[in-house]
C-alpha cells in the first residue's frame, strides 16, 4: 500500500549546522504520526519542507506517491497546516476566515460554501458566528484555526504544537477534534512537546535525535523498550546507599531532575517498593506505571544510568 506521506533521506544544514542527517519516515493513510524530541533535533525544519516553507539540501518527498518536487507550487494545496501561532485574521469573522482560505486555495464558490457551512458546524462554530476572531479566546481561535487548515480538503494535515498555546480545558477539546479527524480518516503528522498529548492521538511515535529517526513505533512497542514495568521515583538523604541497594535488587536505577528512578521488572504496589527499600535513608517513594517520557528518556533524553 502507497504510504500517504514518504520522507526519505532528507538533509538540511544551516550553515555549519546540520539540521536534518538523512531524516526518513513513512506516514500511512488515515494515520496520525507524532515527532517527538528535544528543541533542535529538526521537528519543525522537517514539517516546514513537507509544506513547502524550506528547500532540503538533498532527499525526497512522496505526497500520494508523487514527488514533491514534481508537484511544484500544486503541493500545497494538498498539504494543510495548523500550528500553534494562529494565521488568522482577527476583524473578520469565522466564517470570512473559511471563506478566505477557501479562495486562497482556489476552492470553487460552490464546494467552498458547502464546507464551510460542514466546517462551522463540525468544529461547532455557531455560536461564535457573529464575534469577530480578535475578540474569541485563544482555545476558540485555535478550534478555527484548526477548521481552517482543513478547508481546502487536503491529503495530510501538519499539525505542529497545535495545542501548546490554549488552557487546558481548550486542549481536552481540541484532542477531541483531532481524535474525530483521526476516525475519519485524515492522515496527520504532528509534533508535540506534551507526550501525553502523543500518547494519546499517535498512532505511531518517532522519536528524533540528531536530525534523523532514533526510534519509532507505536507507543506499546516503545514503552517495551524501557528495562521494566512501573517506575518509583524515590528520595533518599543517601543516594548512592539507596543506589547500591537497587541495584542488588537488580533494578535499572537512573537519575533524572535531580530524583532517582527505579525501574522495575514487574508492577509494584507501593508497600513492596518500601519493603525492599527500608532504611532510614529513604524519605519519600512513589509508585507509577512506565509511560512515554520513560520512552523518550530512554531513547532520546539525558536521563544518566547509574552504573
């Protein structure tokens, strides 16, 4: 089956830095790829050249199959894009802004007002139909802004930290929407700094370092990657005794934020952490399943393992 999206080999410097070192990912139809990684691994340099905003220094694109640079000026009428900073324009209203973007991207009058009309009720716009951009709530805006990158139909949708501007409330709404564009069968590429948020919508996750893909899957095929089960972070007035004690557990022990983790190979309650901890040394221990940010310390962060 023809991948919706085809990255392969892309390479980007700036110039003594290089960005992208032969960066490739697949995105299947009807799917939602997340890019995680730390600021400057190359997130946005890669979503800015699938939409055409950058020239890579070498590699391909495949949108559908067909090359990118076939395509020319055509690609981004088939690629839609929602970021975080909103491209909207505040004295108009809604949907003026539909019908704008729709013109912009040469949408005939007839298929542009019936998708605006589905547009404004799908993302349930009504209400605000007569307030002017300027005056909705960052949530609201970033709603439309979200309706707006959808107006011309594309065959993928970018969406880079849509939610990182909006409250939380407004966040919970906006997963609602991405989820419904999901089931629908949009294919979307996303990048996120909140791995809950990639946890929760991503079909698959690539985790990026250094410009390219260090590790890719779903998200159960990542947190099998971490060497155990359940987490407890503990404080210690003695690290290196709580340490040594850990490791004759056989527990992977790492030091992250100024806390130790224990990884462990099996859920544990709380009460068997403390058991197999007891000292005075220990002043506080707490308990959780592993989770993605194990999985991006794991693979990508500056997590240090305690040898």
């Amino acid at each position: 089956m023809t991948a919706a999206l085809r990255i392969d080999g892309l390479h980007k410097r700036f110039g003594s830095r290089a960005v992208l070192d032969g960066f490739s990912l697949d995105v299947a139809r009807g799917e939602i790829v997340g890019l995680l990684g730390p600021n400057g691994c190359g997130k946005s340099t890669v979503l800015n050249i699938v939409c055409q905003l950058l020239q890579a220094d070498a590699g391909e694109i495949r949108l559908m199959g067909e090359p990118l640079a076939r395509l020319g000026a055509a690609a981004r009428a088939r690629v839609g894009l929602c970021a975080q900073d909103c491209a909207l324009y505040p004295d108009l209203l809604p949907e003026e802004n539909l019908h704008f973007f729709g013109r912009l991207h040469g949408v005939p009058a007839a298929q542009r007002h019936a998708r605006v009309a589905d547009l404004m009720a799908r993302f349930g716009l009504g209400p605000h139909a007569s307030t002017r951009v300027g005056r909705l709530s960052g949530g609201w805006q970033q709603r439309l802004h979200l309706a707006v990158s959808l107006v011309h139909r594309p065959d993928l949708l970018v969406l880079d930290e849509p939610t990182a501007a909006v409250d939380v409330a407004a966040r919970l709404d906006l997963w609602r929407l991405i989820e419904g564009l999901r089931d629908s069968g949009t294919t979307i590429l996303l990048t996120s700094h909140l791995l809950a948020e990639a946890e929760r919508l991503c079909s698959r996750v690539a985790l990026m370092q250094g410009g390219r893909v260090a590790a890719l899957g779903t998200v159960p095929e990542l947190l099998a990657r971490v060497p155990g089960q359940s987490v407890a972070t503990v404080q210690s007035r003695d690290s290196a005794l709580t340490v040594h004690r850990a490791q004759g557990l056989g527990w992977a022990v790492r030091q992250r934020a100024g806390q130790l983790s224990c990884l462990l190979p099996r859920p544990f309650s709380l009460r068997e952490v403390v058991d197999a901890l007891d000292g005075p040394e220990v002043s506080a221990v707490s308990v959780r399943a592993v989770a993605l940010e194990d999985a991006y310390l794991e693979l990508v962060g500056d997590g240090a393992t305690l040898a």
